[in-house]
C-alpha cells in the first residue's frame, strides 16, 4: 500500500479524531471555570481569542460557584501536571486544604491558560482509594500471584531490610548485582541521589528510563552538535525578543502525535501558525488528531523512517538544494556525506521500494523542506521506539545542517523527551568509593536476560520507581525473570503489576503532594512546584526515600563507618528547596535558576542559565553572545564554540567519529537497516555474541552489530501485518492514568486499529473482540476499523495491564500488556532503545 494524503487548504475541521476531542484547549486567556472538573469540548475556535459572554440568546451559563461560601477557595497553590511534556503549570484552588478546582496559567503565554483533559486527574491520583499509603513486606504468596500477602511496616524496618539485602550483596563481591531503574515520574535530581547510593555501593547499574522512552534522540544530537538536548524553546526568547519555534515557516512532524502526547504546546504552535501560515507535514504509518491539523499527511511503513530520510538527504544534496555558504562554514563531512549517498544508491526511488511512500512525494518533501526556511524537525517516540532508533536520529540531525536549520530560531531538531539537561551535580564525595566494573547493557530489558541467563553476568537484586511489567518489551519473559528474581524492591502509587513480584513495597508521594522541580517541557524548560496538599497517609517523596535508604546504609553497614553514607547524604536535603540549591551550586550551566526566581515565574525557565541576568537559553547553538556566554558557563574549553564539538562546528563525518563508532557495527555516516519484522525483506541487523564497551554510554557494555545483514519474509508467512504500539489518546499518559475513575472511563477500552479492508479480509467487524498475536504471545482489544491506517499495519494502544482495578466500576476489561508482542532482543545497541514501533503480527476474532 502506498500512501500519501494531503489536506486541501481549507480543511479546518476537527473531526471524531480531533485533537481537541476530550481536551480543554480554549482559546486566549480561558480556563476552567465555575463548576470544579469541567472540562469543556471547542471546536475550531479554540485557537482564536475568545469573546467575552454576552447577555441574552446563547450567553455562557453564570459561574455559579461565584460567592459561594463552600466553593470559594481559601488559598491558590502553584503546582505542576505530571502527565506530559507540556510542562503546564496548574493552579490549585483548596478549601480547607481540599482540592475544589484545578485551572491553568493565563501568565504563562505558551501555555495560555489552557490544560488538557488529564490535569484534573491529578487530584485523582492523591485522593484515591487504591493509593498505596504504607510500606509492605511480603509476608506469603508466590511472586507475581495477585493473591499474594503483604503486610504494613514501619519505614525504619522497610529501609533496614534493603539495606541488609544490598550489603551482603556488597560483601560478597556482588556489588554490580544491584541496579535500579528510575522512571520520568520523579522529582526532578532523584537520578543524583540514586547515582550516589550506587556509586558508595560500588554497582554501576543505576539505569534510567531512557531507554523506554526517547533516549537515542539525544545520544544523536551530541554526537553530531554536542549536547543531547531538544534545541529550541517555545515561545518568546527573553535574549533576541522574537518567538522561537512559533516562527518556523515548515513543522516536519517524525513520529510525534503532539495533538495527543503535546496538547497544549502544540496548541501554541498551531496559534503561532495560523499567524504565520507556516505548513505542517506530519508522517506517520495512521492517521491522528495531529494528522487532521496537517497541510499533508505521508504515511510510510513502520520502522522506514530511516530510508524516507536518507532519499530527502540525497535529493537535497544532488540537487544543490543545500545551504552551502552555511555548511562551508559550519558543517564537516559534506563532501563525505554526499559521496557516500550517491555511492549507496539512497535515491528517492529507493526510499520509495523501501518506505512504500510515492519517490515524488519523497521529492516534495525535500524540496519543502529545504526551500522554507526556517524549517523545524520534531520527532518524538514514533522515531525513539525504532531499531534504528539512534541512526535515524542521526540522519535527520544531517537533514537540519545541511540546510542550514540548526542554531535559528524556527528551526532545530526537536525530539522530544531528552532527560534533564546534563544532569543535576551534588558535591564531590569525600570518600574514596569502591571501583565500579562495567554497567550492563544500556536498556531495562537487559534485566530479564540478566536475571534468568547471567549475560553478560547476573542480577540478585533490583528496585524500581517504574513498572517494568507494562514498559518492557517481551512481557512473558520479565515476568518470568522478576518471578525468579532475589530481592525486588517496588515503589510507586498503586499496586500496579510489579508490585506483585515484589519482597519490599515502598508508598510514594503524587504530584500534588510535593514541592520540588518536578516534570520539564521538552525545550530545556523547568518550573517550580509547591506542595498542595497534606500526604496521604505515610507516603514519602521519592528523593527523600533515597536519603532515608542511605541513613539505613550507614546504621546497617559493618565494614564503612555510618559517616560513609550520612555525610554523603545531609538530612537537610530532604528539604527539597536545600536540595535545590546544592544543584544549583554545583551544576554548569545553572546558576540562574535558583528557586526564588523559579517560583517567582508564571512561564518556566530554561537551560542554560548561568546567571540570574540571563534569560535561559532558547535556541541552542544560535549565534548570539547569550549563547556563547552561556556555552562556556557549561565548560570553559567552549568559550567562542558555537557548536559544542571537539571542532566547535557540526559533526557530520570526521575521522575520529568514524574510529569511535565502528567497533560497535556503526558508521559516522549512516548505512540503511531495518526491523526484521517489518514486510519486503529490507536488509536488516544481526547481533555478535560478545561484548564491548557502549561508545555512546561508556559506563556500559554492548553487543557489537552487523547491518545489512539480508532480510528474509519467512515470519509473515504466519504473521503477514506489521503491529506498532502506542498511546490509546489524550487522556492517558504511560500507565499511571489508567488508576483514575476518568482515565478508565474515557478511555477503558483497548481498540485495536485496522484498516477495514483488512478487517473484511479476516471476517472481523467494527466492534469485535479480537486476539493480536505475534511469535512472542497474544493480547485482546475491541476491533476499531479505520480508514486512517495502511492497511498492512495494526495499530495496538499500549499501557493497559492486568492489575488496573479502576477500570472495574466501568466493567472495563482487564488487558496483558502489549509489550508481550514485542521482541526484548531486538534493540537499539548503542541506545539501548526497544523496538516497539514493528512486530510482525496477525489478528484473529477472539
């Protein structure tokens, strides 16, 4: 099938797949008013100012809850929604230290007063009855059975037994048996403190959640600008005094459903666009709320972004549609990366044969994007949850220096979910720690081949703040893996899935419960949080659980002195503010973000900042003295270094990326490969069975890789469709939404996305309970035909799981997670990314 759908220019409708459907999107300067947890649906207008209510016909029903003794609160609270990148503030209205109402920041002007559908869910998660308010300790049960048996203990004896558990790990010479994963739910600098236990305990195994969600993206921005972060910001830059990503003349959208992973970011870029008339092309294998917003939409295969991109490269560079006064002075490897384009033969026909995307629509697209200027690239887990993942992002970093669209405001590489720039630094330790050997290899889903096969060698113990058996790939086998597991350590807000397999069960804190830095917009943009709410029952925020594990360290720990750990670990930084401060005094590039000046802020504040002068850094690698000043803030070596690489230009090819790259199996200038799943037989990946050290993770190891190794069709003989994972809508973000009465009932129900052609070929009908199976396993879902699909793919929502007891007041159906079709050993080895995005598959009528 080949697709290529282009919106007519007056399409402005939103329709049953809207962006704005279930979100309260309003226009200028509106938010939720009168009644507490309305949510109003608007239609196109909501990117127009609103007019203020007339009296008469039609006016706006009279807010009630005006001079209302009950309902007028006696206190606002800032806080912050958790649920997304969007990174909106909210503004808590209490009675009695009660949530009445949650509205949204009018100051903030990329936010505008608007939030969406899921931050009333907030006060869901704090007031909840399924909320974990206690320690637990597994007292009988199988691991992993639902009926098994946990009782409440102290947090003094929680902590102790992890402690015990660790150290004897430790005095046995089994230090790097230990790892943690942590996960994008947490206060902001949790990841020091976890780094800081691990790096005392002597593991290296201190892992984040990076790997499920989108850490090749910035691993491909270092390596070619040199820092791993999303390069321009929202809204106006306080340095140049000109909107920055609201001025693109071009949106090439990657992968990204920002209409329902983006809201109200991209409700900002779509007001600056109707300022602009910039056009939005969005390519993606299914049609989306953000697709209905689009100029044009281009639907490729699966997991074929890679070679779409490598034939808008070659028809850009052949055809002189470069910006050569810019890559003359700028750029290195040009010449290299035209030569081997045209040497491998990356032509848009070939991208055609490969992507099932028409070699003129390649073309265009190309053309567009190099001809309208500035043109900005935004990809977010469509790309990330690839094989390729870290080429891919690579090629498209290219895409952006050759043209010129790298260091302006409107352009740059967007790609979303890059961590918290650079990491938080605490102060050096004072005492010599043991030495670390070699992490595992990067990615959670070597947990379960280290568990249950020792490779490269074997965990006993583990702790995580996520939920591994709803993230990782291959669910059967982490499921099994955790069941045989030593010693798990759980914690979170519910008992989720995992929870299930754990010995150690710890309760933490929900969003409104805390003050802290808590979720950043993906534009470097952090703001600061207040505390709403009084803790529900014993519940502990989680940097205040890693202190308190480490003052547990140190009572338990008879080889080092208590002092060891207590010393490393002031009591004081369980204030978070304190904590705060040390960041902020220890960490390139932040002296400008104290927290007087972040809590004064109605927008957030950007990194980097190096002073309280400066007004945060918008556009990475513009040529401007902000920039430059705040460049060498992050490292003396790069005072007068526009790009942030050893040449201080970008790296396209140089002789030593090459030398660091290729014993891993990569190139600096990219070879084309492909999912073994995904249709045609495209060349592909194969693994050695060795190890070596990760040359874009060092700390880590990695299985060296062959590409374009030959593909073989032979899987689909059985399984003929290609299945992608991810998210079910708006309302939900990862798992933890699915815990909320208004999760479950707007959104209870897993529906399987088919095209119906497809569908009358399998005798299924809109409606019908269906099987989605792979090699790997099955899972259920409601058939939903859509003409918005190709018909050889099956979209699959993800983050639905067995254990979401919310869900049954609806009569929702309880679902295995998705991830129990995707292959855990097939992963991005330099990134350690999962490939969510393909698995071959067949759907069958339950």
């Amino acid at each position: 099938m080949e697709q290529d759908n282009t919106l007519p220019a007056d399409h402005q409708g939103v329709t049953r797949r809207g962006v704005l459907r279930g979100a309260m999107l309003a226009g200028a300067g509106t938010a939720t008013g009168g009644i507490p947890g309305l949510v109003p649906h608007t239609g196109q207008a909501a990117f127009a100012a609103a007019a203020p209510p007339l009296p008469g016909p039609g006016s706006a029903v009279p807010d009630f809850t005006a001079g209302s003794a009950a309902l007028t609160p006696d206190r606002v609270v800032d806080s912050a929604c958790q649920f997304c990148n969007s990174n909106c503030r909210i503004k808590v209205s209490l009675k009695l230290g009660r949530v009445l109402e949650i509205r949204g920041e009018q100051a903030d002007p990329v936010q505008d007063g608007n939030l969406c559908v899921k931050a009333p869910m907030m006060t869901e998660l704090t007031y909840n009855p399924l909320r974990l308010t206690t320690p637990l300790r597994r007292v009988s049960g199988r691991k992993g059975d639902p009926d098994s048996r946990f009782a409440p203990v102290s947090w003094d004896e929680a902590l102790d037994v992890i402690a015990r558990r660790w150290l004897a790990l430790r005095d046995a010479g089994q230090a790097r048996a230990i790892a943690n994963r942590t996960t994008g739910r947490l206060p902001r600098g949790t990841g020091s403190l976890v780094s800081r236990v691990f790096t005392l305990l002597g593991s290296p195994n201190d892992t984040d959640v990076g790997p499920v969600c989108n850490d090749a993206g910035g691993n491909a921005l270092a390596t070619t600008f040199g820092l791993g972060n999303f390069t321009n910001g929202y809204g106006v830059d306080g340095a140049t005094g000109r909107e920055d990503l609201g001025s693109a003349k071009f949106f090439l959208f990657l992968g990204t459903n920002q209409g329902e992973t983006h809201p109200v970011t991209f409700a900002h870029l779509l007001r600056e666009r109707a300022r602009t008339g910039a056009r939005l092309v969005v390519v993606d294998p299914r049609a989306t709320p953000t697709t209905e917003l689009a100029d044009q939409w281009v639907a490729p295969k699966p997991h074929t972004d890679f070679a779409l991109v490598l034939g808008m490269l070659h028809h850009i560079v052949t055809t002189g549609r470069h910006d050569r006064a810019f890559v003359e002075r700028w750029v290195l490897g040009f010449d290299e990366l035209r030569a081997h384009l045209v040497e491998h033969g990356y032509t848009p026909e070939w991208a055609a044969g490969v992507s099932g995307v028409p070699a003129g629509t390649i073309r265009g697209l190309a053309a567009d994007y190099a001809g309208t200027r500035p043109a900005a690239i935004f990809c977010n887990a469509g790309i990330s949850h690839q094989l390729g993942a870290f080429d891919t992002y690579r090629t498209l970093t290219m895409l952006a220096a050759v043209t010129g669209n790298i260091g302006v405001p409107g352009g740059g590489c967007n790609f979303m979910h890059n961590t918290w720039p650079g990491g938080l630094n605490l102060p050096p330790l004072k005492v010599t720690p043991p030495t670390r050997g070699p992490a595992l290899p990067v990615g959670p889903d070597s947990f379960a081949e280290s568990i249950l096969n020792g490779r490269p060698y074997r965990l006993k113990a583990v702790m995580t703040e996520g939920n591994p058996l709803i993230s990782s790939a291959n669910t059967g086998k982490v499921r099994e893996a955790f069941a045989e597991l030593d010693f798990y350590v759980y914690t979170g807000l519910f008992m989720e899935e995992a929870a299930y397999y754990a010995d150690i069960i710890l309760p933490v804190c929900s969003g409104l419960e805390f003050e802290g830095v808590y979720m950043r917009r993906d534009d470097r943009a952090v703001r600061w949080q207040d505390a709403a709410v009084e803790r529900v029952g014993q519940t502990r925020s989680d940097t205040e659980i890693w202190i308190d594990l480490a003052h547990a360290l140190g009572r338990n720990d008879r080889r080092r002195p208590r002092s060891y750990w207590t010393d490393a670990f002031p009591q004081e930084w369980k204030d978070y503010g304190t904590l705060w401060d040390t960041f902020v005094a220890h960490t390139p590039g932040m002296a400008g973000m104290t927290r007087r000046r972040l809590r004064a802020r109605a927008e957030p504040l950007r990194w980097p900042c190096p002073d309280t002068d400066h007004p945060g850094v918008s556009t990475l690698y513009l040529d401007h003295p902000s920039w430059y000043r705040a460049a060498e803030s992050l490292d003396p070596a790069n005072r007068g270094k526009r790009f942030l690489t050893a040449s201080g230009k970008a790296e396209i090819y140089t002789p030593e990326l090459e030398s660091r790259l290729a014993p891993s199996g990569h190139h600096a200038l990219p070879v084309f490969y492909t999912h073994p799943e995904v249709t045609g037989a495209h060349p592909t990946i194969a693994y050695e069975d060795r190890y070596i050290t990760n040359p874009i993770n060092p700390g880590a190891l990695t299985r060296p890789v062959r590409l374009g190794v030959a593909g073989s069709d032979a899987v689909h003989r059985r399984y003929p469709l290609m299945g992608m994972t991810g998210r079910p809508s708006v309302v939900h973000f990862a798992s933890v939404t699915h815990w909320t009465p208004t999760g479950k009932r707007l959104n209870g129900v897993r529906l399987v996305q088919i095209h119906p052609a497809t569908a009358r070929g399998l005798g299924i009908a809109d409606g019908d309970q269906v099987l989605v199976e792979s090699p790997r396993g099955a899972v259920s879902g409601t058939a939903q035909l859509d003409e918005g699909i190709r018909a050889d793919t099956v979209y699959l929502p993800n983050t639905f799981g067995p254990a979401q007891r919310a869900g049954d007041l609806y009569g929702a159906p309880r679902y295995e997670a998705a991830n129990t079709l995707i292959d855990d050993l097939l992963y991005d080895n330099l990134s350690g990314q999962q490939a969510y995005k393909c698995f071959a598959c067949r759907v069958r009528k339950k």
